[in-house]
C-alpha cells in the first residue's frame, strides 16, 4: 500500500504545482496590464504636457520611451510596442497605444495592450441659464458653483489646465454678481471703499472671478495675463478680470473711488505674453488682437490656426477649405471675408466666428465642433458629433492648449482615458 501512497502524494503535488504556476500566470498577466493601463494614459499625458507632442512621430516615440522607462523599470517591464494611431501630417494625435510584457512564471513575460486618449464628452448646448437682476444679461456657464459668461469660462479652463499641469489648483471663489445681488452685499457692508455700490462693481460684467486659494496667487501674478485675465487691483491678489470681455457692451463701468487704484485694464503690449512659441513671429499680432476682438483665449484661437493650416495662408484642403483659417467659400461670405487666402482678415474672421461659437453653446470642445462641423451638427446632436474627424480635430486642439477644462466643469469635461483596444 506505501507504493499508491506516494504515487498519490505525487499526483498531489504535481497538480499543487500546476495550480500554483496558473495563478502566478494569472498575477502576471494582470500586472502586465495594470503596466499597460499606467503607460497608456502617462503616455498621453506627456503629450498632452507638450502641447500636442514634438513635431513628428519619431521624435514623440522617442521622448515618450524616454518618459516611461521609470514607469516600467518599477515592475521589471519592457516596452514591447508603442504607436499612434492619430498621428498624421501636422504631427502626432493624442492616442497612444502601448504593449508592455512583464517577467511570469518559468521564465515567460505575459503581455498586455492598453489604448488611452483625450476623451471629449459633452453635455446638452447653451449655457446653463441666463443672467437676470441688471448688468450682463446673456448666457451663463458656471465653474466651481459660480457663475460667468461663457468666454470667461472657456479662457477659464484653459488657464485651470495649465495650472494643473504646474502643481496648481486653481478655485473659482466668486464670479459673476447682479445689481441686485450687489444691492444685498453692500446693505451688509456699507462701506464704498471695500463694497462697491449697485453699479459700480465689475462683478456685474460677468467678466470678474475672485480666485483662490492663496498659494496660487503667485503662479496668477506670473501666468493669468497669458489666458486674457488681468489682476485688477494691487492688494486684491485674488480679483482677475478677463480683458477680452464677453462679447456685449459693458452695462457700468466701476469707477475706481473708495481709495481704489486699478493694476491694469488692459492685456500686455506684446502679443509675446500670451501666445505659445510655436506661433510664426508674423502672425502673432494678428493672433492676439483677434483673440482680444472676439473674446477667445489668445492660446486657442493659436491653436486651432495651427490645427487648420499649420499656419499655412495659400493652404487648401481636398474638400476646398482655404487659407490660414480654412473657411469654405459659403462660410467665408457669411463672416464677411472676402478673400480667405489674406491671412490677417482670415485670422480676425476666425477669432469672430470662434467667440460666437463658445458665446452660444458655452464650451471649448462644442465651439470647436461647431467650427469644424457647423453649429447645425452640435445641436442636432446635442453635443460633440460622433464624427471621427470632429472629434480627432477637437481632441487635437484641446491637447495643444495643454488639456482643456478641470474635470466635471460646467457642461464639458477632458480627461485621458483608457479605450478599446481594436482588435
């Protein structure tokens, strides 16, 4: 009986062994996928970093190799494949496709595939209510709780995203302000040389935002003038104002009284301040006083330029798009341009049409598709339209101003996400 005895205890241990190497199998294929997942979305995010990524895909394979190596030495992983599925001409796209292998049992390196990109949701057009109780009386869109007129958002969350990317959270402490609610404020405190009077506060404007907290105020002093805000009274570190307005006459100017002295009413001379380098030295005037004209952030009417033409005015695309901005013939003549090939008026058409685009529905990522698609195409849809190139050419323009809005912001949101893996 001792010989069946050790044959079983055999049989038993083997099939121990065979269960223990399956489950070490198991252990490492979900570890080479949770690898996969974390480099898939560190990936975007470097290219997200660096306003699109470098100007070719080789470049960018290189520079994200050299980002990750951290990312996968810490589990003993090795890149296996890295590539772009979005890359085209004008450099590589925000979707990153990664496969990563990771050391298993006996010696083998189970492998796992992760896909991540910008993904851009939307909710329902227009803004989420209209001003009432005197003063700005347009749309309104609403950050951290506050209300703004949309352009202030969207200048908002462009500014939000960059601070992010620097270590910065950025808080929406007050916005927009009524006579009426203005009223209520000042019956409280009486006192004109802290409470403005109804009427007098810019707050009416829907253009003012007290931001927060106090440890951002430094990177706001250094970098808020670069999205269209001006910090509009020295002891005030947390009142900043957005220059470019939001496209309607302002209903009373505050005076400044009550022992008031105003920092700057106005962006910085040089159109240098608050454009990204990439900008060709012979547009940047034109780019920045059309931004100004139209109430668009300065970065993304650059941005969507650069998306269009490459900054190209004798461009023309396969459908018969034209110039610098890329205007159709029948959008042109509805803008009024003559001659879209002419790229200062083409680029102050183009910061026109975009302000009225985020004026209407109240959002980055639902002006640019109404750019690209036409705003018909957003309402019918009720957001961005399932159109694969409206969604690469929002995604693409969204990346290039370093990550659109804070997450869950008003009607819109960004963020990098895992997707399908084609198979």
């Amino acid at each position: 009986m001792l010989v069946p005895a050790i044959a079983v205890g055999v049989l038993l241990l083997t099939a121990v062994g065979a269960v223990a190497l399956v489950g070490a199998g198991q252990v490492a294929a979900v570890r080479a996928q949770r690898v996969a997942d974390v480099a898939a979305v560190s990936s975007v995010r470097v290219l997200v970093g660096r306003g699109g990524g470098p100007g070719s895909p080789a470049r960018a394979r290189g520079a994200l190799t050299r980002a990750l190596a951290p990312v996968l030495a810490a589990d003993g992983a090795r890149l296996e494949t890295l590539t772009f599925p979005g890359e085209g001409p004008g450099g590589v796209g925000v979707t990153v496709q990664v496969s990563v292998s990771v050391p298993g049992p006996l010696g083998t390196r189970p492998r796992a595939t992760a896909r991540a990109g910008l993904d851009v949701r939307a909710g329902a057009p227009g803004a989420p209510g209209v001003a009432t109780g005197g003063g700005y009386s347009g749309p309104l869109a609403y950050r951290d709780g506050r209300p703004m007129c949309p352009s202030v958002a969207a200048a908002y969350d462009l500014m939000d995203a960059a601070a992010r990317s620097a270590g910065v959270d950025l808080r929406v402490n007050s916005g927009f302000r009524s006579d009426a609610e203005q009223a209520v404020l000042f019956a409280r405190h009486p006192d004109p040389r802290w409470v403005a009077p109804p009427g007098r506060s810019r707050h009416r404007d829907a253009t003012e935002l007290d931001l927060g907290p106090a440890s951002a105020y430094a990177w706001l002093a250094g970098h808020a003038s670069a999205f269209g805000f001006v910090q509009r009274y020295s002891w005030e570190p947390w009142h900043f104002g957005y220059v470019p307005g939001c496209g309607t006459a302002r209903g009373g100017p505050e005076v400044a009284g009550w022992g008031e002295r105003a920092v700057g009413s106005a962006p910085p001379a040089t159109p240098d301040a608050r454009l990204p380098g990439w900008v060709p030295a012979a547009y940047r005037r034109a780019v920045a006083a059309s931004a100004r004209a139209g109430g668009v952030p300065p970065a993304l009417l650059a941005a969507l330029l650069r998306a269009e033409s490459g900054f190209d005015p004798r461009a023309v695309s396969p459908a018969g798009a034209r110039g610098i901005a890329q205007f159709m013939p029948a959008t042109a003549a509805s803008v009024g341009l003559g001659d879209p090939f002419d790229p200062e008026p083409a680029i102050a058409a183009a910061g026109r049409l975009l302000g009225a685009h985020l004026r209407e529905f109240g959002s980055v990522p639902l002006a640019l598709a109404a750019y690209n698609a036409g705003p018909g195409a957003v309402r019918r849809h009720g957001g961005v339209p399932p159109f694969a190139e409206t969604r690469a050419y929002v995604a693409r323009i969204v990346a290039l101003t370093a990550g659109g809005a804070s997450p869950g912001g008003g009607a819109w949101s960004t963020g990098v996400v895992l997707l399908p893996v084609p198979p």
